[in-house]
C-alpha cells in the first residue's frame, strides 16, 4: 500500500506548483497579474514568531518558494505541532494564542505570511460584463500580532518573511463590525465582506448582525477537539451552529448576495424607523406642551406682525426726522462736545504711556543702588585684608623688594628651615590667604601680573549714571503730574459741554424721545413675536418632514420585505442542497474506508447521521474520526469546486486520531508500512478500524492526493504524528522530541539542555 502511485502527494505539489507560477508576488512584495482563474481567495506561506533573542520560523512553500498544497507537520507529541495550527487560527483573528510557558518565555510576536487573491478590473459595458472580464492577481501579505500583551488590533503588511519592504503598514481592529477591521479583510478576499445574517432566520422582523471571520473558521480549521468530542458542527452551542448553517447557506447559493443586501437594507430602514418615529413622539409632546397651531394659523399671525412692524419702522423713522430737524440750532454744542472728548481721550493716551514709563525705571533704579552697596562692601574688605601682605622688615623697617617666601624649606625673611610637612602647609597658607604671595611667585616667573580693577572708578561710574537715572525719573514723574493735571482739566470741559447741549436741547427733544421710544418698543415687539413665529413654523415644518421621511422608509420597508420574500421563494431550495452535500459526505466516507457503512447523510441542521444514528452514537471513537474528517472534507471540496467564498485553505489536526491502537513514534522518511495496532482489546468498529488502520490512513491521503491533483487552488495543512511514507515530500518539518536530533520542537532551544545563560543561573542557584 505504500507504494508511490502517479497522483501521490508530491507530485499533487508539482503540479500545482506549475499551475500557480505564474500567479506569484515579486521577491519585492508588488503583485504580478495572475495568467490563470485557479488563483485561491487565501494560501499561507509560512509563520514566523519573533522573540527577544531569536525568531523561529515554519516554511509551508517548496523550493521554487510557491506555497505547498499539502504540508503536513510530524513529529512527536508535545513538540509544538498543534501549537503552530493555533498560532496560524491566532493571526487570523482568534482571541487567545496557545499560552505554553515555552511560548511566552521565548516569543513577542507571531506572523503570519499569507498570499491573497485580489481582482483587476476591467473596463465593461455593464457590471455583468465587467465581473466576466475580471481577472486576478496574488499579493502577499503579513498579519502580525502581539503575544504576551493584550492588544485590539493587528497589522498588515505587504511581503514576505524574507523581505518586509520599507512601506506604511495598515492597522486592522478585531471588531468585525468595523469596516476596517481583519475580520472584513479576510472576508472581503473571500468574497463575503460586509455579508449579514438574520439572528431569527425564521423571522421575518428579526434583525441581523454582521458576519465575522470567526464565523467561518469551523469550516477552514478541524481542530483536534472537534474529532471526538462530539460537537463536530458546534451542535452544543447553538448560535455558532446556526451561523455554520447560515454561512454554508451562503456558500452554496441558498443565500445569495444580493439576499444579503436585502437584509441589510431591511436591517438600517428598521433602525431608521425606530430612531423615526422616536423623534416625532418626542416632538409631538414638546408642541402639545407648548400650544401651537397650525402652520396655516401660525402663517395668518405671521402675515399681521409683518404689517405692524413695518408700520412702526416707518413712524420711527419720521420720528427720527422731525427730531434731528428740531435740534438743527445746537449744531455747534455738538461740535464743541466731540473736540473736548476728543482731548480728553488723547490725554488719557499720553499719561498711559508716561505712568507705564515710570513704572519700568524704578526697578533699574534699585538695581543701580544695590551695584553702589556691593562696590562699598568690596572697598571695606580690600582695606580690612590688605593690612595683612608684608611688605616691611620688621627688624629695620625698610621696605621690601619681594614679599617673604618659602624657598628650599627655608623662609626668605628669617632663613628658618622648615620640615616637609610645614612647607606643604605655608604653601597652603600661601596660596590660600595670602594672595600676594602668589602674585610674587608669578612674577618671579616671568608672568605679568593682571590689571588692577579699581573700585574707586566703578564707584564713580555707577553713582554718575544713578544720578542721571533719578533725573530722568524725575523728569518724567513731572510729566505725569501735568497730564494729570491737564486730563482733569479736559474732563471738567467735556462735563460743561455736555451740561450746555443737554440743557439747550432738553426742553425741544423730550417730546420726540418720548415718542421714539414708544415707537422702538413697538417694533422691538413685533420683531420678537416674528421671530418667535418662524421658530414655531420651522419646528411644525420639522415634524412634518420627519413624518414624510418615516412614511417613506416604512413603504422602502414593506418593498424591501417583499423582494425579501420574492429571493426566498426563488432561491435554490435548502433541502436540495442538503441532500447534494449528504450524497458527497456519503462518498467521502467511502472513500475513507469506513466499515459498514450505510445510511450516511446530513440533517437539515448539517449534522452527520451513519447507520441511521447521530454520529456520536455509533460508539467508536475511531469512527467518529472519520465522520469529522469526512464531513469537513465534504464541506471545503464541494465549496471550491463550485467557486462560493469559502478562504481555499483547510487546517487539520491529528486525522490519524483514534485510528491506531498501540503505535509507535517512527521516523516517517526511514520507516515504510503501518502498524495495525493491537485489536485484541476492543469490538466493534474500533476494532476493525484498528485493524485497517494502515489501510485507512493510506485512503486518507490518497482521497487528499487524487482531489489536489484536480484542484490546484486548494491547500491544506496537517498536523500529523506519524504520516505515511508515501506522504514524506509534503512534510515541511519533523520534530523529535531528541535533543541530539534538531529540530527538537516549535522552540527547538527549549529541549531541556542548559544553555550559557541558563548553566550560570544553575551554577549561582547551587551557591
């Protein structure tokens, strides 16, 4: 059985390696226009996760750096095969990533390198033609995410593992409602972007949510749990089996695009009318409140107040005539006020500026005084220590030429000799309170002796330009008492001039001020009333409005439930299509080599049935196996073959589950043939699978082998302890579990060797 037949797995691999050449990205990163249909909506190349010491790496492409269509992950068990399946279910969009202490001791991040099918349109007389004349092109791409930290969002980036080109990368959230979001990414490749399901499919009125990718993911990854455990189809969480039901649906035309439209437009005209008629209740009962009209009551009002308005402007305005007429004699009074205020507000200016000019000499006053009490402190400390130089002989007192010293530890005055220890301290002594003789030292040396700083000079500087400063002070404080003096001078003219046009005006203008402001009042009034007017019609136009909009999305409604009902009528019925996948799943299982096999088929809720019974009531576990493997073979091959969205990728773990009994690790490559396991110690079907394991195994891959070769956009990645020999060149690593045998795993530096860092923390710990 395990000899190579013409469809075995590598070349399924060759063959769809040649198929797909021509559909590869450029080494950097841009995409090269497909020459083939058969590009798949998502392949994945490879996984790299990066650590803080090193980055370790899964390559699921052959030689020519194509990706494989069948990668298989041997090895022994708790090396990290599993691991690398849920990492790739991780940076697709999972919430948890496996959290093994080898995983987060060594890794900070994990990426996912995956190839994509986007479309090149093309120009076309109608969107028919132009979805006909469409062609496809292959991009690469990396999904990054974070591993040891909480984080919402994922980043994209165009490339490869091999070379990350130098370009902005994309931040993707994890809402699947948000459109820029992984979950709609991924769909969007697959062609179910923005696709929403109803929560009640069996109502009508039911509202409906937004499809993630998660959603789909029972159908592209057949984890180790699912095989046995008797919750294949998700049937013990109901909601997520109803969104399998709604997504296989979908795929295969029972719920078509455009059913998917309908649904979202019935969804946003619901909430519209929700938010509607909200709004118009809440309008309703302020208006009531309030007590208004009709618009044709509120525009009669409206119609009056104008008339009254513009009758009172016009008095105002004769009003206004008549008394400038009246006052025309006490032209000049007015004159005379302007010119004293006037002056008055140009004073102002002027003292302004003056009185700021003051204010900012003060402080350089203080400055200077304090100068003049630092240069008199500085006087007194020359005089106080200055006594203390010698510069006399004090035996015949005759002035000196150089100041005494210390020289060869002897003094140059009384040619006492000095010890070491009182030579250093003299020295000390001289260099720190007798500046003098250091100054003698230097001119014993040749050096020139800085100028002399004079205090008496800077003294003198400094009280002259005081001096000028208080002057300059003064000069300007006189101003300012002037202006002061001229402002109330000015201030008291302008209070006489106002006094005179008051009093020469009073008795002629008090008649006409008092009309005038009886005539503003009116028109104040009548202006207010108008306003008030417009607001209550613009709020009666408002609910109107709102009601015609309402009106309008519950006829949208209405239509859009009846196209609702005309799709579901019309649309392929659900029962044929559940009786086409149960004749495929029927076959598969054939194909596989189940025993007794007899009345396979699936209910209408996608549950396997075999030998009439549920699945999980057969009573063998081997079987089980084989009812998961066949039921998700069934659903990703018959969702390729005719073209509905499902990714094109499919992750397998362990399909040799339960199938052998008392197998042994082998090397795959080394060692040909299975072992049958020990049947003595089960019935039943375990027993006879037990029996045919090798035989089923060998179906297995075969069935893969045959329909690969067929389909070339199609992968599939398998964790597989002990594939067969037949199946050596589709394995893209083996872990031994053996540190003398690299790789030992996922995190092969993690084999249970010290390394150097770990040999000193041993080595301090045993101190």
């Amino acid at each position: 059985m395990d000899e190579p037949v013409k469809s075995n797995v590598s070349d399924v691999i060759v063959t769809g390696t040649k198929s797909l050449s021509t559909s590869r990205a450029s080494p950097d990163g841009e995409p090269t226009p497909a020459l083939t249909a058969a590009v798949p909506p998502i392949r994945i190349r490879g996984m790299r996760l990066i650590g803080p010491r090193r980055n370790y790496t899964v390559d699921f492409t052959d030689d020519a750096h194509v990706a494989r269509q069948l990668a298989v992950i041997a090895g022994e068990i708790s090396t990290g095969k599993t691991s690398i399946l849920e990492l790739i279910d991780y940076c697709l969009g999972a919430k948890d990533y496996p959290d093994h202490d080898e995983i987060i001791a060594n890794v900070r991040a994990a990426q996912l390198s995956i190839e994509v099918r986007e479309a090149v349109g093309g120009p076309g007389a109608d969107d028919e033609q132009q979805v006909a004349q469409t062609t496809y092109q292959a991009v690469r791409y990396i999904i990054e995410r974070p591993i040891g930290s909480v984080s919402k969002v994922a980043w994209l980036f165009h490339g490869d593992l091999d070379a990350i080109p130098d370009l902005p990368r994309r931040r993707l959230t994890l809402d699947p409602a948000d459109p820029d979001s992984l979950s709609q990414f991924l769909l969007g490749v697959c062609g179910l972007g923005g696709l929403r399901v109803k929560s009640a499919p069996t109502q009508e009125e039911s509202s409906t949510s937004i499809l993630s990718f998660r959603d789909v993911m029972p159908l592209w990854f057949l984890t180790n749990r699912r095989m046995d455990n008797a919750d294949l189809v998700l049937e013990k969480q109901p909601h997520r089996l109803l969104k399998i039901r709604q997504v296989v649906d979908y795929m295969f035309g029972v719920g078509d695009e455009e059913s998917s439209e309908v649904a979202e437009q019935i969804e946003s005209l619901r909430s519209d009318i929700r938010t509607g008629e909200a709004g118009i209740r809440a309008l309703h009962s302020f208006l009531d409140d309030a007590g208004l009209g009709d618009l044709e009551s509120i525009d009669v009002e409206s119609d009056s107040e104008r008339v009254s308005l513009a009758e009172a402007r016009a008095e105002l305005t004769n009003a206004s005539a008549r008394l400038t007429a009246s006052t025309s004699f006490a032209t000049q009074l007015r004159d005379e006020f302007g010119r004293a205020t006037e002056a008055t507000r140009r004073t102002e200016a002027e003292l302004r500026d003056r009185q700021t000019l003051l204010r900012r000499l003060d402080p350089l006053r203080s400055q200077y005084a304090d100068d003049l009490r630092k240069l008199e402190m500085l006087e007194e400390s020359q005089q106080l220590f200055g006594s203390l130089a010698v510069v006399t002989c004090p035996a015949c007192f005759s002035t000196l030429d150089d100041p005494p010293n210390v020289v060869n530890g002897h003094c140059s005055l009384c040619h006492s000799d000095l010890t070491a220890a009182a030579a250093l301290d003299a020295d000390d002594d001289a260099s720190g309170d007798v500046p003098a003789v250091l100054d003698a030292d230097s001119d014993a040396a040749g050096k020139e002796a800085p100028s002399e700083f004079s205090v008496a000079r800077e003294q003198r500087s400094t009280r002259r330009r005081l001096e000028q400063l208080k002057g300059f002070i003064g000069e300007v404080a006189t101003e300012v008492r002037q202006l002061e003096e001229e402002l109330n001078g000015e201030q008291r003219r302008v209070v006489r001039a106002q006094r005179a046009l008051d009093d020469a005006t009073s008795q002629t203008i008090a008649p006409f001020i008092s009309e005038r402001d009886a005539i503003s009042g009116r028109v104040a009034a009548s202006s207010a009333r108008l306003d008030e007017l417009a607001r209550k019609r613009r709020m009666l136009q408002q609910l109107a409005q709102r009601e015609n909009t309402l009106n309008q999305a519950r006829a949208a409604l209405q239509r859009a439930l009846a196209r609702q009902r005309e799709l579901e009528r019309t649309r392929l019925p659900r029962d044929a299509m559940v009786d086409r996948l149960s004749r495929r799943f029927s076959a598969t299982l054939a194909a596989l080599g189940y025993p007794k096999l007899d009345n396979a088929y699936l209910r209408k809720d996608l549950v396997p049935v075999v030998r009439g019974k549920l699945y999980h009531r057969v009573g063998s576990s081997g079987a089980m196996t084989l009812v998961a493997l066949a039921w998700q073979l069934t659903v990703f091959e018959t969702a390729l073959e005719e073209g509905h969205g499902h990714p094109g990728f499919l992750l397998i773990d362990s399909p040799q589950k339960n199938l052998r009994r008392g197998s042994r690790p082998r090397d795959i490559v080394r060692n040909a043939g299975g072992d049958a396991g020990d049947a003595g110690d089960a019935g039943g079907d375990d027993d006879a699978i037990a029996a045919q394991s090798t035989t089923i195994v060998d179906r297995i891959y075969g069935h893969l082998s045959t329909w690969l070769g067929e389909h070339p956009e199609a992968q599939i990645i398998m964790v597989d302890n002990e594939p067969p020999t037949r199946a050596a060149g589709c394995v893209v690593v083996e872990y031994s579990a053996n540190p003398g045998s690299p790789p030992y795993g996922l995190i092969d530096d993690e084999d249970g060797r010290a390394g150097p860092g770990d040999e000193q923390a041993i080595e301090d710990e045993s101190t």
